[in-house]
C-alpha cells in the first residue's frame, strides 16, 4: 500500500514538472520573435545565384544558350582522378543542364563521351567543346529517344565510334506544368510518358548487351517522384516510375556485374524550367527549399560520377541519391 502511495506521489511530481516546463515554452510561444532576414544557404567552393532568378521563358525544348543567366556546370574546383579513366559513356539530354556538367566532370575523370539530344544544336556544340577541352572525345548523336530504333542506333553508333559501352546516363526528359487536372491533354500525358520511360527503357534495353560487368547505368529520377508535384502530375508519375524501374533493374542486373542507380534532383536552374514557367515564377524558382535557392549543374554532377565509378559505388545498386537542397520538418 506504501510503495503504491510512493509510485502515485512520484507520478504527481514528474506531472508537476512537465507543468512547468510547458509554462515555459508557453511563455515563449508568446514572445514575438525577432525577425531575421533569410539568406540562402552557400556551402560551396563559389557562390550561386540566388532568387530572384532571371525572368525570362523559353520555348520548348529550350536552348541553354539562350539563357540570359547561364547555368554553372563547369566545377572549376573540382579535380579528376580518373574514376571513369578509358571508359565510355553515353547521356541523353547531354546537351544542357545536369547532362552537360556531367559530360565534363566524366571527361575530366578521363571518360570519352556521346552526347543524345533533340534538337538543340548550338547547344549540343558547346558541350562537344567542353568535353574535347578535358582531353575527351565527344560525339553527337541528334535523335529521339521515344523511338526504340533511334535508340538502338544511338548504342550502335557510340559502339563503332568508341568499341565499348560503359556507362549509360539516362536523363533526357519532357516537362511542362498544367494549372488543372482537366487540362492535362492525352497527348501532352503521351509526350511525358514517352520521353520520360519510354526512352530510359529503350536506351537501357539497348545498351544492356554491350556492358560488361562493372558497367553502370545512372537514371536521373527527381524530388517530384519522391514527395510529387501538384502542378507536374504526369512529370511527378513517370519519375516515380523511374525511381520504381531503377530498384527493379539493378536487382535484375546483379548476375550481369552491371550497376543501376538514380539522382534525384531538387530544383536546379536548366533550360527545363524556363522552359515550363513563366517568367514571374521562374523568378522564385527554388527560393521554397530549405536552402533557399536552385541547385546548379555542377552541384549536382559529382552525384553521376560516384554512382558510376566502379572504384567509388561498386557495392551500390537500386538506390535513389536524393539531392534537394534540404528537408522541410513536419
């Protein structure tokens, strides 16, 4: 009777205790914070643009070139060390954005490359040049990827050109918003599914049977397959897709030796949201991360060349690299 006394009396104080403590918060739940002006965050080797951005639409596909505020993908501080030394990769949508830094950071890591792009020309010239300044070679490969036989041609021509496949990096891809879901068209849903899985599976199907073991795949996926998009619902699905196909195929492409990972990208300032928003959201484009601010190319780059370096990601495989600029609490 005592001890049960004594439990009660105890039970009483902590009750007591927390009490207090919950005056207190409560206290200072009723001081008005002072208010701090919010910069974004700058953690790199130099600084990055921050919001807001340059106001300017592009039409699709959109042209890097045009770009009023050129993307940062050329990583000036960062040094090779020949992870992909002799190798030979090919990236979709090599031309501009994330696939044009990748380029470079895989030439600098001693890789030749082949660039797979639409139809963006000057572009796609500009990272050739890049890439032959690191030392590489780079062939351009104009073509689209929707098409399995241009897909196939792709392969076949990096295998003539080169005499090997190593690295494949899917990243092409089709993105536009719609204000409502009645206004998502057939075709527009068309377009997206068949840019954005069609041409991964197409371009994987077709360089599976020319990588050895130790060969990679690196799949771009995206922060919207991850948490969605209310405005991008076919984009949102498809990179859901991507991240589902990433996890299946490197589980399925274990006895081969070849790896399948994904980046999944946060905001990052290409051609590909210029050319989705208007020129008042552009402006605010990544200013709602934790980070305040997009991602550049060159930010997100390195991700491709660890997950495709067989001497830095040799026991990875089926795994989504989210890189987003920072999580929300609940």
């Amino acid at each position: 009777m005592k001890k049960t006394q004594n439990y009660r009396l105890a039970a009483e104080k902590t009750a007591e205790k927390q009490r207090k403590i919950q005056a207190q918060v409560a206290g200072a739940d009723k001081r008005e914070p002072a208010k701090k002006k919010e910069h974004a965050m700058q953690a790199g080797a130099r600084k990055y643009p921050e919001p807001p951005m340059a106001k300017q639409h592009l039409t699709k596909p959109g042209t890097e070139a045009k770009l009023r505020l050129a993307p940062m993908c050329d990583a000036p501080f960062y040094k090779g060390s020949g992870k992909l030394q002799d190798m030979v990769a090919i990236i979709t949508g090599g031309d501009s954005g994330i696939g044009r830094s990748v380029a470079m950071l895989f030439a600098r890591e001693g890789a030749h490359v082949a660039i797979v792009y639409l139809s963006e020309h000057l572009d796609a010239e500009d990272t050739k040049k890049m890439v032959e300044d690191e030392g590489r070679s780079c062939l351009l490969i104009p073509g689209d990827v929707t098409d399995k036989s241009f897909c196939n041609h792709a392969v076949k021509q990096t295998i003539n050109e080169f005499g090997q496949l190593d690295v494949l990096v899917n990243n092409a891809a089709f993105q536009l918003h719609v204000p409502d879901f009645e206004e998502l068209t057939e075709e527009h849903f068309d377009c997206t599914l068949k840019t954005n899985l069609y041409g991964y599976f197409h371009m994987a199907q077709a360089a599976v049977p020319h990588m050895k073991a130790g060969s990679a795949i690196v799949n771009t996926g995206s922060v919207t397959g991850l948490l969605g998009n209310k405005d991008l619902l076919d984009y949102s699905l498809t990179k859901g897709g991507i991240h589902a196909f990433t996890r299946s195929l490197g589980t399925h492409l274990i006895p081969k030796g070849i790896r399948v990972n994904a980046v999944a990208p946060g905001p990052v300032w290409t051609p590909l949201n210029p050319a989705d928003k208007g020129k008042k959201d552009i402006a605010k484009f990544g200013a709602d991360t934790p980070m305040k601010r997009p991602a550049q190319p060159e930010e997100i780059a390195p991700a491709y060349v660890f997950l495709a370096s067989p001497h830095c990601s040799s026991y990875i495989t089926g795994e989504i690299l989210p890189i987003i600029g920072g999580y929300t609490g609940g």
